[in-house]
C-alpha cells in the first residue's frame, strides 16, 4: 500500500517537470524588424530557469510627445515571467507599470502597481530569426493613476530578428 502510494506521488512530482519544454538555443539579445526602425524587443533568458525576461520598447498611442509633432512618448511593456510550451515557442503575461528616470536617483518603493495587460508569445524557427506576437487588452475599471489607464486594445504580430553586432 505504501509503495503504491509513493509510486503516484512520485508520478505526480515527476510528470508535470517533464513535461516542460526546454528551449533550443539561448535567445538573449536585442530584436527588432530592420524595416521598422525605432521600436525593439530584449530578451533574457535566465539558466538554468530558462525563464524568458522581454521589453517591448514601443509608443505609447496614448502620448503624443509635444516636443516632436506626429511623433509620441516612449511605452516599455514587459513580460517578467513565461512559460516554455515547445522548444521553440514561449509566451507570458505581460504588464505596464509606473516608474521613475533612474537619474532621478529614487529609491524603488515596494508596492508598486503593475497592471496585466495582455500576453507575448515568441515563436523561433532558428537562434536569429523569429515571430512576436502581442495582444494588449487591459483590463476595465483602472483609476486614472494607473500606469494602463487609457491604454487601447491592439494586436498583431512582427517578425523579428536578432540584431547584429
């Protein structure tokens, strides 16, 4: 009876591990889309985690920089967390939230609002060559201190590649 039970529950403990995908390459870097100079993607993947760490550097359609007409402020979305679903495909939750220039020499308080925005998934089919996928959908009801507050849905996905140094 007992080594019955120990039987399932080392099934248990061991069938969800091995069945996690452990990516094929290390895809740590800066991407972007040649022909869309000006937004990017950084990647970082820890070990031996291989936990996925990506900024999205973007506009946010929200602010228009009055300093530049036609153009608009910066936005950083990022995915802190992500989930290995093939060797070749992660995705995450990703997140928009408050902060201060680092020149500002501020400490980081502890608390401080993130708010869930959508997912990331990156799909690659070689260590320099892939597609990001977003969808940015932020949740109803945000007061308006909030970092997401007036964000817009959107969506879409790019090819990216990884930038040569």
């Amino acid at each position: 009876m007992i080594r019955q039970l120990l039987a399932v529950l080392a099934t248990a403990y061991i069938l969800p591990a091995a069945a996690q995908s452990v990516p094929t390459a290390n895809y740590t870097d800066i991407w972007w889309l040649a022909t869309e100079s000006g937004w990017g993607v950084t990647l970082t993947q820890h070990s031996p985690s291989n936990k996925l760490f990506a900024v999205w550097y973007t506009y946010d359609p929200r602010a228009a920089d009055p300093n530049s007409p036609g153009n608009f402020k910066p936005l950083w979305i990022v995915m802190p967390n992500s989930t290995w679903v093939s060797p070749t495909r992660v995705t995450g939750d990703v997140y928009v939230t408050l902060g201060t220039p680092f020149a500002q020499n501020w400490s980081f308080p502890s608390g401080v609002p993130a708010t869930n925005v959508g997912t990331f998934t990156f799909d690659f089919s070689s260590a320099t060559v892939g597609t990001f996928t977003y969808s940015i959908a932020p949740p109803g009801g945000l007061a308006s201190t909030d970092a997401a507050f007036g964000l817009p849905a959107f969506a879409g996905t790019k090819a990216i590649t990884r930038q040569p140094f």
